[in-house]
C-alpha cells in the first residue's frame, strides 16, 4: 500500500521522449489528479528506444527548468537514478510514473522500451512505478486524450494495493477515442517482435549508412495477451518482473 485513502502520495513522472514531449505533458496532468505534490525529472532529448541504458563514460548535467520540473542530459534510467539518489534526495517518492509514450509497448517492446527502462530503474530501487503508452498509427494524430481519461481510474486502485517489489505495472491504451474503449484487461506479455526493416542509403559525401524501421513481423496475438488486448479495443494492464529466470 502506497498510501492509505484520502493521503496525498508524492508523484515523480518521467518518460523517454524528452522534457518537451507532448505526453509527458499528459502525464503530469494525470498525476496532478491524483495528487498535487508532483515532481518531473525527464530527459533533456528523446530517448526512445534506449532500453535499461546507463550513461557512463562522461558526467551527467542537470538543467532546472523550474521549482518542480528537472531536465537530465542522460537516458531515462539515469533520470530516475538521479532523481532518487540526488535532485530528490531529501524527498520520499511514493510512486513513479513514467510516459505517456508516443506509441504502444507491448510484447517485446519492453525490452527495447525507455518509458519501461525508468519504471525498472525505479522498482529496482524500490518506488512502485506505472509505465503508460498511447498506441498511435504513423501520421495520425495521437488520441491523448484517451490515456488521459483512463489513466486516473488504473492508478487510484493501485495507491491501496500491495504488488511485489520486485514487479512494475506496464500500461497500454489503445488508438482508440476514450468513449470507445471497450474497458481494462489484466494480460500477461505477448509477442510483438519489431520486424528489423533496414533501409540502405548514401548521404551526402558518399557514404553507406543504415537506418532501423520500425515495421513489425508476423506475429500470433494470443487471447489475454496485451497484444490481443489493445488490438481489441481494451487498456491493457501487465505486470511485469525483474527477474528474468525460468524458473
């Protein structure tokens, strides 16, 4: 239990696509629903697609942008790990909350996922975190609007309930307008595997270089899967574990 009812948990939002992305936005919107002690530590550029990355080799620069609002030069990981252990230290964070993602993570997209990487780096150090993704088609506009209708609704039983430390909820609305979403569906993970579109080209002195699609192979959208779910019109919830042994 993160909070008991009625108390006002302490909000920390993130994401991958950078401090300006329109869903970050979104997402502190949502979060200021829930509660007002709100802060935003969120990456200086997008980052999508940088996975559980660790900025290393250099040193890392903080920009305040304002009293509650922190840019970080670095990936989502090092956000949330700054945010815990330095530009927050003196703050206990209840909960984090990491998106809204341009763009669905399902499947296999986790492993690949920024939005994902900043809940692991939280649930690893111990803060409940929430990932949420707004599936969207390519040149069309994104419905905003539908996670920003659901979202409060997912997180509210969430603040009450007990999950294991070692677990962070990945959420997916559909590209769907709020009205017709068809409800929420618990899943398990299903398989999406990006489809690894490479498209050759010169630039302009000359040179060779490759670009990485995002076109998606064939896939098999199994029944309760989050694949399946948001597919058909449902906000899929999946919990999601660090640890990876088949046990």
């Amino acid at each position: 239990m993160l909070k008991a009812p009625g108390e006002n948990p302490r909000i920390l939002v993130t994401n991958d696509d950078g401090i300006n992305a329109p869903g970050l936005k979104i997402m502190e919107a949502i979060a200021r629903e829930i509660s007002n002690d709100v802060y935003v530590v969120a990456p200086e550029v997008n980052h999508s697609g940088a996975g559980h990355s660790l900025t290393l080799r250099r040193p890392l620069r903080t920009r305040r942008v304002s009293e509650r609002h922190f840019a970080v030069d670095g990936t989502p990981t090092d956000c949330v790990l700054l945010a815990l252990q330095n530009i927050l230290v003196d703050k206990d964070i209840d909960l984090i909350l990491s998106g809204v993602n341009h763009g669905h993570n399902l499947g296999e997209d986790v492993t690949y996922s920024g939005t994902i990487a900043a809940a692991m780096e939280a649930t690893l150090l111990q803060v409940p975190a929430i990932a949420f993704s707004q599936a969207c088609r390519d040149r069309h506009p994104v419905k905003w609007k539908t996670a920003e209708h659901w979202a409060p609704g997912i997180i509210q039983p969430m603040l009450t309930m007990e999950w294991p430390k070692d677990v962070l909820m990945n959420v997916n609305f559909p590209d769907t307008l709020a009205q017709s979403v068809k409800g929420v569906a618990v899943t398990r993970q299903g398989k999406q595997k990006v489809g690894d579109e490479l498209i050759e080209r010169i630039d302009p002195r000359g040179e060779p270089y490759v670009w990485i699609g995002v076109s998606r192979g064939e896939t098999s959208h199994a029944e309760g899967t989050d694949v399946a779910a948001v597919r058909d019109g449902y906000v899929s919830v999946t919990p999601i574990q660090l640890d990876m042994t088949h046990h």
